[in-house]
C-alpha cells in the first residue's frame, strides 16, 4: 500500500526512526503552526507517495517534521485532500495511515468550519466531541466493524481543557460539499444534533481510529452556518477569520504539544 510507502519515505528523508504524532491543519490553521518545534526537515506534499497538492486556498501543502519541546516527533500537514475532490477515499485518509504506518499513535485534526450555535462568533475554536458522517461513505473496506463509541478521545479533549479550560465541546457534521449548506440543510444538521458543520475529518477520523491512532478533533468556526448568518458565506471570511485566530490558535497548539 501507498501509505506504507510513504511512510518509509518520511523517515529516510528526515532521518527519522518513526513518528510520535501527527497534526493536520485545515482551514485556518496553517499559520498558527509554525515555529511549534525544532524543524527536522520540509517538503512539498506531493514529493510524497500517494499525496495530492492541497487545492483550497491558505493550505501550503508542506510537510513538516519536528521535535516538540516534550521531545516527540510531530508530523504537521499543512492542508489535506477533501472528498469533494473527487479522488475517491483513499487520498482523503492518506494522510492519517501513512502517520499510523510512521509509528505515529496521535493523530490531531483541525479543521475550518460552519457554526451552529449562534453564541459561537468567528473565531472560536470547539473540541469536536463526536461526528455525523452525512457523506454516505467510508474509508473502510471489508468486515472492518471499527467501534466509533470515544472516536474523539476523552482524554486529548480533558488535556486541550488544561490548556484552555473554557474550550466548548461539539458534534461535527461532515457534508461532503464542495456547496456550502442550504439554510434548510443548515437546520437538518440542527436538529440532528450538530453543533458545526465541516467538509472534512470525519472520514480521517474513521481511519484513524482503524488504525489505532487516538483523535483529538480541533474545529475553528470561521463562518455562521447559512441562514443563521444574515450574509452569504464566502472563503475569503474563513480565511480572515482564520488569520484573526491565528495567535490564539498558536497558544492552544503549543499548550498541546507540550502536554502530548
Ligand atoms: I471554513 O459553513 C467552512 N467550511 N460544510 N459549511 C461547510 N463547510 C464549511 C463551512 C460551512 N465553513
């Protein structure tokens, strides 16, 4: 399998004997990423077996490995492939299977996203405590019957409230997109319990938890889901959004780094 391969590619790169963790950064996030560590080396993510260039605009598209002050090997992709690409699955976890194939046991993804809650203004970040998967689809192939009861781990969750104890917590609704919702869509997701609405991570989270990675979910509310805000939603507010977030999202991602 590719990710096999790519994961042997990593660490003869970066001179790496494996991964501890890795970090995906999504919509918003790419920024607040830098200067977390000690860089050990960077690369394009397409030099990478099975790996496509980010599409969305504000994801750069490199790899970086370094050494967390906690002294663990961190793998931080900048961007990811999205279903509404129109690759199939498997590009869409690759990146979480090539960091379980890496050694890697945590896997943090974040990602940019629709507020529910009218309380969440932009710029909030939210702990992602379960997720419906509104894709109709899976990663998993075969009699693969993974148990999603505490995909969202209980524990990274307690361990980003001792960095920011006030972090609210909620159920991440993966539409597969690339549309933004209707307002009518925005209330289905309500009323079945969602809380954000997103166009990623759910599926990296099943394969994550297939693999054994443990998940820690970090949405940043960029944007009122459709009909709850009384403008159109538009890419270029979520990367402001994103960018006005950024200092705060640094201090979190450190905070974890030094815990994890
Ligand atoms: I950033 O409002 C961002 N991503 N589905 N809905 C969906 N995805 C999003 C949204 C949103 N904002």
């Amino acid at each position: 399998m590719s990710h096999a391969a790519a994961a042997a590619e990593i660490l003869s790169r970066f001179n790496i004997s494996g991964l501890d963790l890795a970090l995906v950064l999504g919509s918003g996030w790419t920024g607040a990423a830098n200067d977390l560590g000690e860089t050990l080396g960077e690369c394009a993510l397409e030099e990478l077996p099975g790996f496509n260039k980010p599409v969305v605009g504000g994801h750069s598209g490199i790899l970086r490995v370094i050494r967390t002050p906690a002294g663990k090997i961190a793998a931080l992709f900048n961007g990811r492939t999205h279903l509404y690409e129109g690759l199939g699955l498997q590009p869409v976890v690759h990146n979480v299977r090539t960091a379980a194939a890496a050694g890697a046991k945590t896997v943090v993804l974040t990602n940019g996203c629709g507020g529910l809650r009218p309380e969440w203004l932009p710029g909030t970040v939210v702990l992602i405590s379960d997720h419906l998967n509104l894709t109709a689809t899976t990663p998993l192939v075969g009699a693969r019957f993974v148990d999603l009861t505490h995909a969202y781990s209980p524990r990274l969750r307690e361990l980003a409230r001792q960095v920011e104890p006030a972090l609210p917590e909620g159920v991440y609704v993966h539409f597969r997109g690339p549309q933004y919702e209707t307002p009518a869509e925005v209330q289905m997701a309500t009323i079945m319990g969602g809380d954000l609405v997103g166009m990623s991570t759910s599926l990296e989270t099943i394969a994550a938890r297939e693999a054994g990675l443990e998940v820690l979910g970090l949405s940043l509310v960029t944007n009122l889901g459709a009909g709850i805000s009384p403008t159109p939603l538009s890419h270029e507010e979520v990367v402001a959004a994103g960018e006005a977030a950024k200092p705060r999202l640094r201090a979190l991602l450190s905070g974890l780094l030094e815990r994890l």
